[in-house]
C-alpha cells in the first residue's frame, strides 16, 4: 500500500507532556521518497516523520494543517514519537468546510489540539498495540486502540499502513481523530 504519514508530523508536535509508552518491536525500515520543499522550514532529515509526510501525495492535507499550526518543526523533533497519520480521503471525509475553517489563522489553537491527539511519545509499532490499550496522546487526552481479527484500529479509524521513520513510526490512518469534550 503506497500510503504515508503526514498526519503522523502533526501530533509529533505536541508530544511533550505525553505520558511514555513502551515499545517492543520495531517495524521494518521503509525508505522514504525525497521531501518536496516546505517554506520556512530548515532542511529535515530524509527520514523523518515530516519528511515523509511531504514526499506523500496522500498527506498533502495534513503538511497544510501542520504548517497552518505552525507545528512542522516540532513534529520534526527527535522524537520518538508515533504519529497516526490521516490520509487526505479522511481529510475529505469530514463535514463540509470543517478542514477549511481549521486551516484558518484564527483558529490555529483548535487546530493544534486535533493534531496533538494524532501523536504520542515513543515508537509503537503496530505489533506492540493491544486490544483495549489506552494511548495517552500529546493533548493530554487518551485513544483506544481495538484489534479486529488482524484489522487495527485506533479509536474508529483503521491503520492503513505502518512506516518506521529516524525519529519515531508513523501509522497512516483513514479516519481523523477528533479529540473528545474537554
């Protein structure tokens, strides 16, 4: 499957103040396609969550809101960090201008807070998530992850496909996590 995280970048961002999670087992090595140039942004390791986030054509959504939150930099952190990472199909599954509005300036706050419970401290592969873990996530909030016979998921949203990057794995997902009520 050619899917990679970008969303995965965003949550890596927030990931201080996430409680730790231990992993088990790394993934296999992925080798990442070449990074496209991001504006503002110092050169990033080839392998990095953020870097394959922007050489995927199915992140190209979640690059835009980790640049309109200005997080880019600090998902690029040396981690580790696991990042679910939304596709653009799930960018497009939500309600009508919802990612619009989120883009928006005056709403880089709210933004910066879904992106947040998109990432964790830690690289945990897909191998090491049990049925019924509860994830604590960079906004503080916590994520269930469920195993459906070799299906996993994260809260509704199905991983896709794992990808191990230098500062941590990136699970690309086909849903949005939306932080619950605060």
């Amino acid at each position: 499957m050619r899917a990679w995280p970008a969303l995965v970048i965003l949550g890596g961002l927030m990931v201080l103040g996430c409680p730790s999670q231990d992993a088990e087992a790394p993934l296999a090595a992925t080798a990442a396609p070449a990074p496209q140039p991001v504006s503002n942004v110092p050169p990033l390791d080839p392998t990095n969550i953020v870097s394959i986030a922007i050489g995927s054509e199915d992140h190209s959504t979640l690059v835009a809101a980790l640049q309109a939150a200005d997080y880019v930099t600090s998902v690029a952190a040396s981690g580790p960090l696991t990042v679910f990472a939304p596709t653009n199909a799930a960018f497009e599954a939500l309600p009508a201008g919802t990612v619009e509005g989120l883009l928006e300036p005056a709403n880089a706050d709210q933004l910066r807070e879904v992106l947040k419970y998109h990432v964790t401290t830690s690289a945990l592969g897909a191998d090491t998530l049990r049925d019924g873990q509860s994830l604590g996530m960079a906004n503080g909030a916590k994520a269930i992850i469920r195993r459906e016979g070799e299906t996993l998921k994260i809260n509704d949203a199905t991983v896709l496909a794992s990808i191990r990057a230098s500062n941590g794995i990136v699970h690309v997902v086909d849903g949005v996590l939306l932080p619950p009520e605060k």
